[in-house]
C-alpha cells in the first residue's frame, strides 16, 4: 500500500510539475516550477517530466507489475525521482537518473523478450532502447531537436507493440506485418537522423507517423469493437481518435522539417492527441491491474475525452492565428488531463459506493 501511494505521488507530481512548466513557458500565469534561464530548456524539460517523469513512470509500474520481479520497481522509481529533480532544477541529476531508470527498464524488457519471444516483445525492447537513447541525448546536453524524437519513438512503439499483442489473433496478410516494422524501422532511422540532419530525420520521421496511422487505423481491432458496447467502444474511440492525432502529428512533423510553423502542433498532436487518448482509453483496464483500483464505467468517461479533442482543436487550429487561443487551448489541455484524473477519482468512488451497498443488501 505504501509503494503504490510512493509511485503514484511521483507519478503525480511529475504530471502536474509538466502540466504547469507548459503552461508557463505559453505565458499561462501559474506558479513557475521550474528555474532555468532559457526557454528552450524550459521545453526540454517540460517534455522530461511528462514524457520520462510521468508516462515513463507509469509504463515502468505497468511493466514491473507484469514481471513480478521486485528489482524492476527500480525503473520507476528512479524515473519518478528524477523527474522530482529536474521539478526542482536539478537537471543533471534528473537527466542522468532518468539514463537508470530507462536503462533498467531496457533489463526488463529484455526479461520480457526472453520469457516470450515474439514480434510485440521486441518491439517493447525497441521501444526501451529508444527512451535509452533519448534520456542518454538529454543527460549530454543535446537539444529537442536530436532528443524528441527517440522520447516519442519509446512512446509510439510501446503503444504499437500494445496494439500488435492485442490483435495478434486478428486475421491479415502476412505483408501488414513486414509492413508495421518497416515504418517503426522508418520511425528510428528518422529519430537517428534528426540530430544531425534535421530536415531528411524530420521528413522520415513524419512520414513514418503519418503511416503508421493509417496503418494502425485499417488493422487495428478498434474498426470492428467501434460498434460494440460499454468499455469496449468507448476505447476503440479513444483509439481511432489517437491515430486520427498521430496522423496529423505525421504531417506537422515533417512541414515542422522543411521550415513551416508547426513545430507545436507537431509535437502536442502527437504527445497528447494520441499518447493521452491512448492513456484515456486503456486506463479503466490497465489501473485496476497495477493499481488494484476498480472503476465503475459509464458514458461519464466520454466527457473528458471530448474535452481533450475540443482543447487540441483550439490550441492546434485556431491557436495557429491567434497567440491567446494558442494559450488558452493549452490551458484547456491541462483541464482536459485535470478532469480525466477526476474522473477516475469519482469512478473509483463509485465502484466502492455501489459495491459497498450491494454488500450490506447481501447481508441483511
């Protein structure tokens, strides 16, 4: 009980130290938790503390949960601490615990890949090699431009790798899978590339987002549970969301590469439009399995979802002509996160409410 309530205040106050290091650096008057100079840190740092800090830490619980190997808690707690670090201005010693955490994350997966080796396992490997890599780039002092990218590909490939596990019974060509690691091995050289060659990485990079959405958008078992009912359609729409957001995300990217303005719109499309409607749709399943938390479902979870569609929607496409819609968009992003944890909350709430007076009916 005390690990769980350790793991989930770091978790916590990495989301909410990255929720408002955003908001700060769009010019949203909040408490600054941050203590850099430079603005371009700041965003490094921003996208740390969500990414490693907070998503990091989360898939590390997930993963050493799924192990059950009391040394793989180490990944993130070392994550979830360096992210308190960073909050705090200690960027040395909060990229470098970050390299631990990602580096003993990379050992659990490799325990992983040899107790079942199969296409999803590897690619979970991939996708901790790559956050190595990234938290290696940042802890030497490299700039978003060589870092983001190895951030998103540990992202984007353990959600791929989800995906593929949960669709491995679904009938396709033996070409849909050639097909699915040729972009994700597009997807790294892209990353690989980005540092010293910004605009072929950049191209490669985007194009690689662009069609693993659709890739994901035609295989994907969310195209048939869409009409299914309850948990089960509420998350094919979390997901056929995502991968609409991933798409986009694939196109700013690359424009981001040849000069345009769509840097923003590149990596927030990407990291929320997608990574957090992946993290909306698959948490009335994934917390009750790490966190021993049961949730009642109901049509309620939509209404958060709407929210973080809508708020993109403002930041990403009115906020394009406007600097006050950009940052009330981003404003409405972090709302968006708020009301989803609150939602959880009440739901978690309402599942001992009822259970508890089903229980004392039962009794009587």
């Amino acid at each position: 009980m005390l690990a769980r309530a350790l793991f989930g205040a770091l978790a916590g106050v990495s989301l909410a130290a990255g929720i408002a290091g955003g908001l700060w650096r769009l010019g949203v008057a909040v408490p600054d938790p941050l203590s850099f100079a430079s603005a371009g840190q700041v965003l490094l740092v921003h996208a740390a503390l969500m990414v490693c800090g907070f998503l990091g830490t989360v898939i590390g619980i997930e993963r050493a949960v799924a192990v059950k190997q009391r040394w793989a808690f180490l990944a993130p707690l070392a994550s979830g601490t360096g992210a308190l670090c960073l909050a705090f201005g200690q960027q040395a010693a909060g990229a470098w615990l970050g390299v631990a955490a990602a580096m003993v994350f990379l050992a659990v997966n490799a325990l992983v890949v040899r107790r079942q080796r199969a296409a999803h396992t590897l690619l979970l490997a991939l996708g901790a090699a790559a956050w190595v890599a990234g938290n290696l780039l940042f802890a030497a002092g490299r700039d978003g431009g060589a870092v983001f990218p190895w951030w998103f590909a540990f992202l984007v490939m353990t959600i791929a790798a989800e995906r593929l596990e949960m669709t491995r019974l679904m009938r396709r060509r033996p070409a849909a899978g050639a097909a699915l690691h040729a972009l994700l091995l597009l997807l790294l050289a892209g990353a690989a590339c980005s540092g010293a060659a910004p605009l072929a990485g950049g191209l490669a990079y985007g194009v690689a987002l662009a069609l693993l959405a659709a890739w994901l958008a035609v295989f994907d078992i969310a195209r048939r549970t869409l009409f299914t009912h309850g948990i089960s359609r509420y998350m094919a729409v979390c997901l056929l969301g995502g991968y609409a957001w991933l798409g986009i995300a694939g196109v700013a990217w690359a424009a981001a590469a040849l000069g345009w303005p769509a840097r923003d719109a590149a990596l927030h499309a990407l990291g929320l439009g997608f990574v957090v409607s992946m993290v909306m749709g698959h948490a009335p399943v994934v917390l009750p399995a790490i966190a021993r938390i049961k949730l009642r479902f109901g049509a309620f979870f939509y209404l958060p979802l709407v929210a973080l569609h809508l708020s993109l929607f403002v930041r990403l496409a009115l906020g394009s002509f406007s600097v006050p819609l950009r940052a009330a968009g981003a404003s409405l992003n972090a709302a968006a996160i708020i009301f989803f944890a609150v939602t959880v909350a009440g739901a978690a709430v309402a599942w001992r409410i009822q259970h508890g007076a089903e229980g004392a009916r039962k009794a009587r």
